[in-house]
C-alpha cells in the first residue's frame, strides 16, 4: 500500500519579508491527511507568517519564501497566490475574529459562498453546516456583527469558512481573548468538524494547554525556527513545555 503524501508539507522554508526581514527560517513540518496540527510559540515566534504563505496571502504583505519548497498533497505550491489556494480547497481564518461589523450575521455567512465564487444565488441549505456545528448562530442571524459577543464573533468566523467546504483548514489565534469555557467549547466543536467533515487543521495558537489537547502533533516555534516538535500527549509530558507554556 502507497502512503498518501501530507496534506501539506513544508520544506526547510526560509520567509522573508520587504526582501531584507528574515521572519522564517529552516522550517519543515507536515500534516497528514484528517490530523488536527498546533503551531506553538510566543508572539513573533513566525506561526502568522507560515499559515500566511501556506493560504497565499503572505505575498500581498511583501512577504517571500526565499528557499525550500510548500507542497500540497505533493504538489509544488511555493509560488502559488491566495486564488489559487482557495480553489484547491485551503480556507485561512485570519487571526482577530474579522467579521464585516456593520452586516447581520446573515449576512457574513453568506460571504462565505460569494468569496468562494461557486455561485452568487444562496440556498438556505447552504446554512447547514453553519448551524449544525454553531446553533447558536441561528438565534442572532439578524444581529449586526459587529454587536456579537467575542465568542459568537469566532463561532461566526468559523462558521463562515465552513460554507467554503475546505479540506484544509487554517486557524491563526483562535483562542485570543476568549474565556476559558469559551475556548474548551470552540475547540471541542473543532475536534467534532475535523472527525466529522474530514478536515484537516493547522492551528496557530499561543494557548499552548488547550490546543495540545485537541491536537494530534505540535510544532513549538521560536524565532524564527522550530525548536521542538512530537505528537501532542508526547510534547504535553516534556519538562521544556511544561514549564514555558503550561505554567506547571
Ligand atoms: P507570530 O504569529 O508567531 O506572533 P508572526 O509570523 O506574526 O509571528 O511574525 C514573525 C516575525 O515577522 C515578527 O518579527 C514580525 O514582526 C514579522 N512580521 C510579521 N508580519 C510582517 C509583515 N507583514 N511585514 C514585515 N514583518 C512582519
Ligand atoms: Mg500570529
């Protein structure tokens, strides 16, 4: 039996931004088709920075992978834009929660499809795997976004890139800013859309306790460079993580 290559694979990647500010620098890392993967590390450690040349949109911000190679399902993509990454199925929820704030939640999800360009008619059907996943939407459908809480904010983000149908999945910050319940619940629904729609997920986050729970393996960034990485229940038990991101 052939093994199936990574959903998406990184290749001693060097990122640099304005031609002269190395962000990232020797990284390769994998996640294999259906895994949940967590990218770790402190502010400015370069998770943004490889999710964002992973989706495309790394370019429009000047930002270059300068060497090695990003395949999908062994594909080169190094030098593909953020069109054609769409297409071939990767959605990026940006990090900070961007909904358009002066539209109704209704609204927003229906971004969803327009941003995909499959179709400029909406069918309520479509809302489906919003509600399935976040019912809760369904209550405020006519609210202003920019009037939801911060938790019914990330639930709609997430949503909203459901409607895209992706096989990847991008999440930048998912975590920031929410309480703890909040966070336990969110993450929970991730683990039953990753079983459940067969998504693969790349999740940068600085809540390095609760995405390693969900996760299957972990990448921990630092400057730049990857310093650690394991399956999830390997890199919870080691005395480095323990003590720098799990305040144990
Ligand atoms: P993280 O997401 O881990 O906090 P980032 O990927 O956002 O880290 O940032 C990595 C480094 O790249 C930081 O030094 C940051 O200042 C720099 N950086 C991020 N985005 C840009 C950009 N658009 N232009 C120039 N430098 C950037
Ligand atoms: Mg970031």
């Amino acid at each position: 039996e052939e093994s199936e290559p990574p959903v998406v694979e990184l290749d001693n990647v060097e990122i640099v931004y304005d031609r002269h500010f190395l962000a990232v620098q020797g990284v390769s890392m994998s996640a294999d088709e259906g895994d949940i993967v967590a990218l770790l590390g402190p502010n400015g450690a370069g998770k943004s920075t490889i999710l964002k040349m992973i989706s495309g949109i790394g370019r429009s911000e000047r930002g270059e992978v300068t060497r090695g190679r990003v395949f999908l399902r062994g594909e080169d993509v190094t030098n593909d834009g953020a069109n054609e990454m769409v297409q071939r199925g990767i959605t990026h929820i940006l990090e900070g929660r961007r909904v358009f704030e002066d539209l109704t939640v209704e609204e927003n999800l229906r971004c969803g499809l327009y941003r995909q360009g499959r179709r400029f008619r909406f069918n309520e059907d479509d809302y489906q795997i919003a509600f399935e996943y976040f019912p809760q939407l369904e209550d405020i459908m006519d609210l202003k976004a920019g009037y939801a809480s911060g938790g019914q904010q990330q639930m709609l983000v997430i949503a909203r890139a459901l409607i895209h149908r992706p096989n990847l999945l991008l999440l930048d910050e998912p975590s920031l800013g929410l309480a703890p319940k909040l966070v336990r619940d969110i993450f929970e629904t991730l683990v039953e859309i990753n079983r459940q729609e067969d998504i693969t997920m790349l999740i940068a986050d600085q809540n390095a306790k609760r995405t390693l729970e969900i996760a299957d393996y972990g990448y921990v960034m630092e400057n730049g460079q990857i310093e650690l990485h394991d399956p999830a229940d390997e890199l919870v038990e080691r005395e480095e993580i323990k003590e720098f991101y799990l305040g144990t």
